[in-house]
C-alpha cells in the first residue's frame, strides 16, 4: 500500500487551479426585528439572489444568539465560582430547532415537520467521528452525554432533581465498594465538557487578567457567563452549519439567483420555575412552558453546601428562562441582552474564474436534486410488558428510512417509582411532562434507558420488512444502526464512524433504525405504501416512541437563475 501511495504521488501532476477568483461570506438579518416571542425565525435571503454570485448551501451558517438566565426569584443564590457551572444547553445546538420550512424561487421543498432535533440527533451521532467530536463538537456544542450516568430520582429527597435525570457533573469520590465513579449516580462526562465552553468566567482567579473584559467576550462572540447572587446569566452563540440541519443543504449545487425563504420554529421562549428548599437545594416543585415540548436546557444539582453541584445558598423560587438575543424574563428589572441582537444567515458565495463559469454552466445549465425530507409520527404511552401496532402513514413512495426513539411515557414520569403508573403527591414533575421539557433529563440527546423494544418489524402495506422480528436489543445495534450513517457502512475498521457503541447502545442510545431504501426497481419505489409498527415493549416502564421516516424528494434547479424546472 504505501508502494502505490509513494508511485501516486510521484505521478501527479503539480499545477496551479484557478477555479474561483473569490469566495466571501455574507451574512444576512432575519426579519424579526429583534422578536422572538414565540421562537421562530423568519429569513428572507433576496440579497443573495440579487448578489449576481453562486452559493453554497453546504458551506453556509445559521448562527443564533442566546441568552440563558437562572434568576433567584425568592432569596439569593451563593455566588461562588461554581455558579458558572449552574446550567448549561442540552447536547448539541441542533436541538434548538424543532421544525423548519425551506422555499426556493416560492416552491416549498422543505415541510415544516416537528421534531427534526430528533433526526439529526441520531445522524449526528451515528455519523461523527471521535476526532469530529473533538475538533468540531465545541462549535456545535456537541459532547455525547454519557450513558451510564442516566438515573431515575422518585422522591424529592436530594438536590439532583426529579424524574429521569443526567445532569450530575461532579465525579463520585472513591469508595471502597464502587471504587472510581462507579455509583448509581455519576457524573455526565458529556455535559462537562460542553459547559466547559459555554460556562467561561470572567471573574475566576485562573483567568489571565487580559481576558478579563465582557467587552471583549461581546465584541469577539465568545461564549461566556456572567453571576451575581440574583441572576446568573449565559451568553452564547449557536453557530450551526446549515448542511447539519437538512439533507437538501447538502445537494444543492452551486447556484446563481438562488432566491429562498426559511421558517424556522426553535425551542425558545420557554420558562422552567423550581421551588427550593433552604439549606438542602430539595426541589419541591416545577413548572414547565416551552412552545413545543422541548427544554433544550439543563440545571445542575444545587445546595447550599456546594455537595452536589453549584451553591443555591437561600434562593428558594428560580426561574430559568432560554431566549434569543436576549433574556426571555421579561419581569426582570435589567434585562441582558447578546450583543449580537438578531440571528444570521452566513452565505458561502463564490466568484466563478470566467473561463471555468462558462464550462461549468455548460456541463450543468440545470442539475436534479434528490434530498430526504422527514415526516414525524408519535405512538403513546405504552405500558410496561404491551404489545403496539400503529400505522404511522397509510401512504408514502420513496421511504428510505424509519427512525424509533423511545423515551419515557409523559404519562408516568415524575412517578414515585420509574415503573410506578401513578403520580405521588409528593413528586414535583407535572403530570404529563416528559423527559424532553425536563431540566434534569439528558433527553432528547439520549433515549429511555435500558430501553428495549422487542419482536419488533415494519410493515410496509403489510408485508413483513424483517422477515422473522427482532427480538434482541444488540440485532438492531448490529445489523442496523452500527452501520446506517457510518463512513463505507462501518465495515472497514480503520475507515469507520459513529459514536454509539454496544454498550452506550444498550445503556442509553437505543434507537431502533430501519433501512427501507431497499426496493425492486424505480417503479416499485414509486408506489406508494403505509407504513406500520409493530412490536413489545419489554422495558420495566411505560414508553412514548417517537418515529421519524425520512423519504426521498426531488427537485431541478437552474444553476444559472436558480429557478426550479417544473
């Protein structure tokens, strides 16, 4: 092998490509004015289809200042260093979006599906790298939750918090019986690691004094969190690289007069409200409203004695709010504003070379476009030991997969017990709230733990898409999931992909995948078919599955107007 590397490069040719003449990025406002009060976000991007260059949508930026504030509504907080590791967002900033609508020359080509956190989710997850996590999963603020630290708080004894939690970031001291961090409750090595980039402190003593300057933080974008024994506030900026969030970004050619609107439904705006106990951090009760069942955000353990997690000294009423631009806790008598007031577009824009615009518009004066889009479907409350069968859609062409993600039903998490199917007077979670618009839960990044769906199969107009069903948990880790969005399928070891491993799989990662691109020919893919689920859920607690089937569009688009060809 290195013989024929060493003979290639000898080879190849040494010459200077003049493609392009220039390649700019131009950012472009949205249209809210500084409004998010329902957290969507509207782009109009005439000026690109006005600018007279090409675009490339792969290499274009979504970028959204946020502003997460804790507020101690009743009494104060400590004030101590680690109030800057009070909160922090959940994995991943893609988890800000729950839906969006894209239209090029005034045809929609994107539906406005919820839930697309969900789908990208799990790409982002089966598809990156360890080195991708590392190099590049601080701008996307990415750091894979860990799995085995997901545990299940009945009773409101202790500052951890309710229901489904995995928000702990201080390590277990060692014991004798459970030696190093092996406790039933451990730390989030995952969520660590982010909020060591967005829980920057101007005021610690192990800062240089140089970087000490909210002005600077401001006029520089970094992520950074400010305190007092009132407020403590993050400011961070979510830069999302728009191929991430749909596969149409990803296939778009370079186009000239692309004009395009975007609609962008995010996961702010919303409020959580935790009642306290003096001394001991005990949350006794919660309040949850957030626009689509989505808290993208995470509350570490608090009390007063700094034991578990940050010091909430006498606060006993807090509200935690996540804004855009600035902080959503409008009843505060300052309000922080990100010095960046309103989201961006950065367009990726290239001047073509003359000589090379000219072959390029005649190799490709129109180019077709094949994209998966998504369809969003949710099976509900299913008991402990049930069999389901729901059909999600009783007509779709073009399936290429089905996505499961079960999580805790909302009908009994917060229950005294996590398999209990009643609520106790006792338990603070409302009924009805899910892990996904839980503060403490890990969720959406992660799924139900040691969640386990068996004798599970898809039924496409109904015949059997396995031939016998899934009964273990590790068939579809192996057969599917292991391979679905991993470089050359996961088969070459030294030429592979993907973060979940068997272990994570079974812990806390157990989405269930789906191949359904598989089909005789064109026309059989052409017809379409419903779709339907069918299995057990063997877990020990009640589950929500959430199921996202993704299925193939196509578009033409002139790469010289970029107008659509009908």
């Amino acid at each position: 092998m290195a013989d024929e590397v060493t003979l290639q490069n000898s080879l190849q040719s040494q010459q200077n490509i003049f493609d392009f003449q220039n390649r700019q990025f131009t950012y472009i406002p949205d249209q809210n004015s500084s409004s998010y009060s329902n957290g969507q976000i509207n782009f109009d991007l005439a000026s690109i289809a006005n600018s007279g260059k090409y675009i490339d949508w792969s290499q274009s930026l979504l970028v959204i200042p946020l502003v997460l504030n804790l507020n101690a509504a009743a009494g104060l907080f400590g004030g101590g260093l680690d109030s800057a590791f009070a909160a922090s967002l959940k994995n991943g900033v893609h988890q800000l979006i729950n839906s969006m609508s894209v239209e090029l020359a005034n045809n929609q080509v994107v539906n406005l599906t919820s839930f697309s956190n969900l789908d990208i989710n799990y790409k982002l997850l089966t598809s990156m790298s360890a080195d991708d996590q590392i190099n590049f999963g601080k701008t996307l603020l990415f750091s894979k939750d860990t799995a085995e630290s997901v545990f299940y708080q009945g009773a409101n004894t202790s500052a951890l918090g309710a229901g489904e939690c995995n928000n702990n970031i201080k390590q277990s001291l060692f014991t004798t019986t459970s030696g190093w961090g092996a406790t039933a409750i451990d730390s989030n090595a995952g969520r660590l690691d982010r909020m060591l980039y967005t829980s920057f402190d101007l005021s610690a003593s192990l800062v240089p004094s140089k970087y000490t300057s909210t002005s600077l933080c401001n006029t520089n974008l970094k992520n950074y969190c400010s305190y007092t024994t009132s407020n403590i506030t993050y400011y961070v900026t979510a830069t999302i690289p728009l191929r991430i969030l749909h596969d149409i970004f990803k296939k778009l050619p370079l186009t000239k007069g692309t004009y395009a609107r975007l609609i962008i439904n995010t996961n702010t705006a919303c409020t959580c409200n935790l009642t306290l106990t003096t001394s001991t951090g005990v949350i006794t009760a919660m309040t949850v409203s957030s626009q689509n069942g989505v808290l993208p955000f995470q509350i570490t353990p608090c009390a007063s004695n700094s034991g578990q997690g940050w010091n909430a000294s006498t606060c006993t009423s807090l509200a935690a709010t996540l804004g855009i631009a600035k902080c959503f806790n409008t009843s505060l008598t300052a309000v922080a504003n990100h010095s960046l007031s309103q989201a961006r577009i950065y367009g990726c824009m290239y001047d073509m070379s003359p000589i090379i615009e000219q072959k390029y518009l005649s190799l490709m004066p129109s180019k077709k476009v094949v994209y998966n889009d998504i369809l969003s479907f949710q099976v509900l409350n299913v008991a402990a030991g049930a069999n389901f069968s729901q059909i999600l859609t009783n007509g779709i062409s073009r399936a290429r997969y089905i996505l499961m993600i079960p999580q805790h039903s909302a009908s009994t998490h917060g229950a005294a017990t996590a398999a209990a199917s009643t609520y106790s007077s006792t338990i603070v979670v409302p009924t009805g709230t899910g892990p996904m618009n839980s503060p403490f839960s890990s969720s959406p990044g992660t799924c139900l733990p040691y969640s386990s769906i068996t004798n599970m199969n898809i039924l496409e107009s109904g015949v059997n898409h396995y031939q016998t069903n899934l009964t273990f948990r590790w068939e579809n880790w192996l057969e599917e999931v292991r391979q679905s969005n991993s470089l050359q399928g996961g088969l070459q070891l030294g030429l592979s992909s993907g973060l979940i491993s068997q272990q994570d799989y079974e812990n806390g990662y157990g989405f269930i995948y789906v191949d359904l691109s598989r089909k005789q020919s064109e026309a059989s893919d052409n017809v379409a078919r419903s779709i339907q689920v069918v299995g057990t859920n063997s877990s020990l607690v009640a589950m929500d599955i959430y199921c996202i089937i993704g299925y193939e569009r196509e578009i033409t688009i002139s790469t010289a107007t970029g107008s659509l060809i009908i």
